[in-house]
C-alpha cells in the first residue's frame, strides 16, 4: 500500500486489506474511507471486513461507494459530508485511487 497524499489531511490509496490498516494507524491516519462498491472486482475485500479492523485500531471508517467511471452529483455531496464528519487525516481508497482524488477534487469546488 502506497498512498498518495493529495492535502495534509487527505491521502489516496488502491484497494486496501485488513492486513494494511495497522500500518495506516501507524503512519497517523484517523479515518479511512472506500470508495468502492462491494463486489466491483473479484477478489475484492468488502467494506465491511476494512470497517471491522479499522474500529479495532480505532479508527473512524466510511463507505460511500461511487460507480467507476460514473461520478454523479449525489456522489459527491455525500462524499463530502463524509469527509467533513471524519476525523484526520483520512485515508480513502478505491480500486486505483484515482476515483478518490476526483471525488476530492469535485467536492472541493
């Protein structure tokens, strides 16, 4: 996992495991947040599995799944209450990472 930090509070990431979420805490994340609906990929390791080992760590966790490539209005307003509510920094993640910057960005307009 190699996340790339887009402000001081705010760093994105490719799809995460459970394995990878005591490093997060140790490099000082608070949050993390999925961008990713359950199921998009095989093999892919569900929300819920990252929320669960996140809390363990005490860390904050949101899911606000968005489609790939089909970014809609709704999906960033809810993006960005998300991101308002979590404490940072937050790490957020989705297949490549990208998905997560432009969310970003379009909530910050």
């Amino acid at each position: 996992m190699t996340p790339t930090r887009i402000s001081p509070d705010y760093a994105v990431a490719g799809q995460i495991t459970p394995a990878d979420v005591a490093e997060i805490a140790a490099r000082g994340y608070r949050s993390i947040m999925c961008n990713r609906p359950d199921g998009e990929s095989a093999g892919q390791t569900d929300a819920e599995s990252i929320r669960a080992e996140a809390e363990r760590h005490g860390l904050k966790f949101a899911h606000v799944p968005v489609v790939s490539g089909n970014i809609l209005p709704q999906n960033v307003t809810d993006f960005g209450a998300a991101l308002d509510a979590l404490p940072g920094p937050v790490l957020a993640y989705c297949r490549s990472g990208a998905r997560c910057q432009n969310l970003w960005i379009l909530a910050r307009r």
